[in-house]
C-alpha cells in the first residue's frame, strides 16, 4: 500500500497547491469573512492531511515485506453501494433546492450511514441531526453563506 499512498498524496499536493494558489485571484471583499478565506482553509488542510500521508507511505514501503502480484477483483456488493450512492447524491442535490438545506440533509446523511452499514438508530439520528446544525452554523453563520431553503419560510 505505501506505493499507492505516496502517488495519492502527490496528486493530493497538487491538487492543494492549485486551489490554494486560484484563490489569489477571487476579488476582495470587506464585509464578513472573505471569499478566500474557505477555499484556502480547505485546501491547507488538505496539504497538511496529504503530507501526513506521503510520510505514511514512505514509512509503509520502508516496513514492507515484498509482496505477490494481487489481481484487483471487482466485488458486486461495493459497485452497488457505489451506484446508490452517486444515485442518493443526485437525489440530494435535487431535492435541496425543492425543501431547503435543513429539510434535506439529515436524510441524505442518515441513506449514507445505513448504506455504510450502521445500525445503531440512536446514533444515525443524533450524528445527521448534529452534523446538519454544525454544518448549518459553518455555512450560513461563520461563514455568512446562504444556504437553500424551502420556498415556503
């Protein structure tokens, strides 16, 4: 896996440096937060969490013992995950716009929990609802962004 880590994180560096270096050309602004001020955050975080995976990497390959050439295998079960997957993302970003952020996100979150096979209830619910208010307040408090909202409020 160390090969595969450290190519990850090479692209994932680029990626970082790229965006990071869009944001100088966003236009200035002096009311709140700036629009620069998400994108370069990310996208630190990002370089940071890539670096830590480029020495993971270099680390994994040092510590491996040679290995067998594996066949990747397809499995079924993950193609289908996959598929209901982009299908609920689809979904999402459809009804968003028809019911509002807060309506549809605690669902969406709660159809990718159980897809990843959780099946602690208590906790599918307190996790959507908590993430969709902390979102809510990153989103549309600190960061003044305005979220969708259902056309009736």
């Amino acid at each position: 896996m160390g090969k595969k880590e450290i190519i990850l994180s090479i692209i994932l560096i680029i990626i970082s440096t790229v965006v990071f270096i869009l944001t100088f050309q966003f236009p200035p602004q002096t009311v709140a937060l700036p629009p620069t001020a998400f994108p370069r955050f990310v996208s630190i975080c990002l370089l940071i969490l890539s670096l830590m995976l480029l020495i993971q990497g270099i680390i994994g390959v040092k510590n491996a013992p040679p290995k067998k050439n594996v066949k990747f295998k397809l499995n079924k079960t993950f193609i289908i995950k996959l598929m209901l997957l982009t299908f609920l993302a689809f979904l999402y970003t459809r009804l968003i716009t028809i019911v509002g952020y807060i309506v549809a996100t605690p669902p969406f979150i709660v159809g990718n929990m159980l897809l990843f096979n959780e099946k602690r209830s208590i906790w599918i619910i307190v996790v959507s609802i908590t993430t969709t208010v902390l979102l809510y307040i990153l989103f549309r408090i600190i960061f003044k962004i305005p979220l969708p909202r259902f056309s009736l409020f």
